[in-house]
C-alpha cells in the first residue's frame, strides 16, 4: 500500500501552504497527532502565532489528535490570557515587578487547564476556541465561529458564543464510531477502508 508518509511536512506536491501539523510545530507544549493538516493562506508558521498568550510559566498544553482539518486563522487563546474576575481590580499589578510584585503572593490567575482537541476534528476558517476547553472526536466548528464551552463528539456548532447545530449521527452510530476508534487504525487498514470511511454506511467499515 501507498499511503501518505505521516513524517512528510508538506503532503502536497508544490504547495507548501498545508502541513501535516506534527512536523512544523516547534512549541513542547503543543502536541499533534499524526496526519492532522494544517492550511494557511500565507504561511504555515502562522499556526504557533495563532495560539496566542501560551506562556512557559503557565504550562498549559494544546493537545490536538489525529486525521484533524485545521482552516486558516484559526486562533487558540490559551491560559496566560485570564486575569483575575472575582477581585476589586482585575489589572495584572504583579507581572510589573518593583513595589507591586507580591500583589499575587497566595492568589494564582484561573487556569482551566489543558485545551484539547480530539480525533477528525473540522475546525472552520477564522475560528477562536478559548482556554481549557474540550473538542470531542469527529466535532465540526463552523467558520466565524467563537467556541466557549466544550464541544460534544460528532456535534456540528457554529457561531459567536458557538451552539450545537446538529449531531452528525444517531446516538447508536456515536457510540459505535467512539468504540471503532478508527484513527487508531494501523494505517495499512485505514488505506483498505478510505472508501468506506469517506461513506455514510458504518457496518461497510471493514
């Protein structure tokens, strides 16, 4: 079989404007699987200026699986943008040093952890996706679309805050796709089912 080479960062013959992501991102803190794209109408390396306030200090991680479509302009905000709410100021005082420097001593900035992106996962051109949150497998985000809160598998959601439009399948058939995990598939076995996979008939995956 002959399937294309996870390792090659620009799967395309002549256009070097996609990118198996994996390969082009430099940041320890992100992590791709394998065969997730990237598409970029100027520049590949825009992907790390768009995950944006993902500071070393705060040690969250973008986590992205495998076989995901990632459109241009895209936009992670990541923890080192949040700032106090529930405080008389919300102003970063600390971050500035000098006489304000121990204006955090026994508080922390909220931090809702790591951003997760799951398994053949469509995320729309121009799409912003906050901190924290969770994409469920086989989830498709509409372009312009501005996602705060978690996203179910196989939801399709659109829109600013984003809201579920519609699930891709009966509930039966999710649970069946969750079980199959087919992204976990030797590859040589993917490469046997792409016609299937790119059907509509779940009991046709071999």
């Amino acid at each position: 079989m002959n399937s294309p080479d996870k390792n090659n960062p620009f799967p395309l013959e002549n256009y070097d404007r996609l990118c198996f992501l994996k390969n082009i991102v430099k940041n320890p803190n992100i992590l791709v699987g394998d065969y997730t794209y990237y598409d970029d109408f100027e520049d590949v390396a825009n992907f790390e200026k768009n995950v944006k306030y993902h500071f070393d200090f705060v040690g969250d991680k973008l986590i992205i699986g495998k076989f995901c479509m990632i459109a241009s302009n895209v936009t992670f905000i990541m923890n080192g943008a949040n700032h106090l709410s529930s405080s008389i100021s919300s102003y970063p005082f600390a971050i500035f040093g000098k006489d304000w420097s121990r204006a955090m001593d026994g508080k922390s900035y909220p931090n809702k952890g790591n951003t997760v992106i799951g398994n053949d996962v469509w995320i729309g051109y121009n799409t912003t996706i906050m901190p924290g949150l969770t994409i469920g497998d086989g989830a498709i985000i509409a372009s312009n679309s501005t996602v705060t809160k978690d996203v179910e598998p196989y939801s399709v959601v659109g829109g600013n805050p984003a809201q579920l439009i519609r699930k891709r399948f009966s509930e039966a058939d999710i649970s069946k796709l969750l079980e199959l995990q087919w992204w976990d598939w030797p590859i040589e076995k993917i490469t046997a089912n792409v016609q299937n996979l790119t059907g509509a008939k779940l009991n046709e995956l071999l």
